[in-house]
C-alpha cells in the first residue's frame, strides 16, 4: 500500500480518523477551519462524492474490520510519513475504532499520538466519542 502524502509537511500534525462516519467528517472539518490542516480518514471504502473532498483525505482499507489489516496499513502510513517529522494524531471516528485503539494500545502508541477528550477538545473544541 502506498500511503505517501504529499500534503503533509514536517513539523505539521496531521490528524488520522478511523472509520468514516459522520463525526469523523465534524472532525476533519473543524481541523480544516481551525487549524487548516487535511485529516486522513481511513475507511472500508470510499463513497464517490467523498474523493472530492477538500477536508480530508481518505484512504481504502480493504478489510477495515480486520484488525491486523488495519495495524499493517497504519504502520505503512506511519513508515511513509516517517521522515517528515509529523505528529500523527489517531482520532476514533466511530465506537468500533475507538474499541480498536483501546485494544491495541501498545501497538500504535510507538507511531501515533492517541487522542483523548482533552487533547481534541484543546485542539478543535469537540468532544470525543463516549
């Protein structure tokens, strides 16, 4: 998978939303109008209207609902962007996603910055999934 993105820029946080729904597009909106900053949605599939997106940036995972697919194309982002100096910032988009993050911890933690209430409230004024 290549997952190489010319937007991002060193030094830049760049949000990572998991799952595609319609708090994950609230998200990605809101870093866009506050921040200016593109956020990567990584979904099962792209809609067609949703590849012409000028918020976000969406990324196909075939088989979103396998975890360990999931943690290879997260950690293939995360290798692509690696030299750039980003803060990646994985954001649960949906109940599903935020189970994933809380299992597998250990796991991202070494490549991401996993949001908390806190965190993204600071950053976007919005509150995470409960």
């Amino acid at each position: 998978m290549d997952f190489l993105q010319k937007e991002l820029r060193a030094g830049e946080l760049a949000p990572v939303l998991l799952g595609d729904s319609g708090y994950a597009r609230s998200v990605s909106r809101a870093f866009f109008a506050r921040q200016g900053i593109l956020s990567h949605i990584f979904c099962n599939r792209v809609p067609f209207l949703r590849r012409f997106c000028l918020t976000a940036k969406y990324h196909a995972v075939a088989g979103f609902e396998n975890e360990e697919l999931l943690l290879i194309a997260l950690r293939d982002f995360a290798a692509g962007v690696q030299n750039r100096d980003v803060v990646l910032y994985l954001i649960p988009g949906t109940d599903a996603a935020r189970q994933f993050m809380e299992q597998n911890r250990a796991q991202l933690e070494p490549n991401f910055v996993l949001a908390n209430q806190t965190s993204l409230a600071e950053l976007i004024e919005k509150e995470i999934l409960a």
